[in-house]
C-alpha cells in the first residue's frame, strides 16, 4: 500500500485500516477510467489505497475544471456528504494514475465514527484540505492568468506522480483548466521557448 504525504486513514491506527478493508469492496482502475459520475448515487465512499484520482466539476455548456486530486491513503469528501444525505454526485471522478480503490458501504462510514475518533478525525483534516484546496482554484481563477495556472497545473502533476515526465494530452489540460486546448497548446509552446517545459508526443517534461 502505498503512503501518502497528506491527510491519510491508513495512518493513524492499524486497527482502523483492517476494518476499512474488512468492510470495503476493493477494485483495480486503469488511468482515464471513471469511477463516479456526475448525478449518479453515491452507494459506497472511495478511499484510494495505490494511485491517484482527479475530481473534476462539468458545467452545462461541457466545460470543465479540475477540483482536486485525491491521492493513496485519501477519500473524496464530496462522496462523504453526498452519499450521508442520499444526494447525487456533483462532480465526476476519474482515475489519474492507476489505482486500487476500496468501496467502503455507506452504513460502515457511520459505525467507524463511533467505533473509531481516528475516523471521524480523518474526515473532519480531509474537509480542511479540501477546502483549502477550492480557495486556491477559486484564487486562481480569480487572479492569475491561465499561463499561470497551466505552470501551476504542471507543477501539481509532477508533485502528484513524482515523476518529471508527465503522460497527459493538451486536450486533457485544457478539460482541467476549463479553456480551449489551443489556448494550451500556444501556451505550452510559449513555455517550451522559455526552457521551462520541453514538449514531446504525448507527453510533456518540465525542466
């Protein structure tokens, strides 16, 4: 199982890990599948053990913009809220990085509360880093140019997978951004010139 820097609940004790793969429905995903989609009923919250997934946000003109990332040891917050309330999803969950999820029932997040505070703790530090995170997009948004948020964007990517050499198309970062992928591809060019990226088929390194 792979560790993360971040709000985790396989950290904080083993005897809440064994009971969330003791309850939960484990599944393998390839990078680019969906594992929830926008108006669908939430029956379990997702808690990725390997990988990564991208929590994007669809409005009804198709454009879209990325939410956050959710990495190994991490849920989806939405996912808690909306599944509690017997609400549809709000937002569409893909996966970044191969992964290995666990579907944990929806009648097991309510025992765990009870049965573990570690639990109830993980939910409440996954609800600050959410938040937090939808101030930095909306700041983002707000206040600096898309070439900024591209860098930006790249950055996060490259903090998420470790690795330097990112697999992702123009159209794809476009999606996340919520612009044109010709406004990405000039951008990325623009970039390339500056020595800050070095562009390749299908795949971008950042220098």
């Amino acid at each position: 199982m792979q560790d993360s820097d971040s709000v985790s609940a396989f950290k904080s004790s083993p005897a809440l890990t064994a009971k969330l793969y003791e309850y939960s429905k484990i599944k393998h995903y390839k990078a680019g599948d969906v594992i929830l989609n926008e108006n669908a009923y939430i029956k379990a919250i997702p808690i990725v053990a390997e990988g990564s997934i991208r929590v994007i946000r669809t409005e009804e003109d198709g454009r879209e913009i990325l939410l956050y990332y959710i990495k190994a040891g991490e849920s989806c917050i939405m996912s808690f809220l909306g599944g509690i309330h017997n609400e549809k999803s709000k937002v569409r969950a893909e996966v970044e990085e191969d992964a290995e999820i666990l579907f944990l029932p929806l009648d097991k997040v309510m025992s765990l509360m009870k049965e573990f505070p570690q639990w109830l703790d993980y939910i409440f530090r996954l609800y600050h880093k959410r938040f937090e995170e939808l101030l930095q997009i909306i700041n983002e948004i707000a206040f600096h140019k898309v070439d900024e948020r591209l860098l930006s964007l790249l950055n996060r990517k490259v903090a998420l997978t470790g690795n330097k050499v990112l697999h992702v198309s123009h159209e794809q970062l476009a999606n996340e951004l919520g612009t044109a992928r010709v406004v990405v591809s000039r951008l990325l060019k623009k970039l390339e010139d500056n020595g800050i990226v070095q562009l390749g088929r299908n795949k971008i390194t950042v220098l």
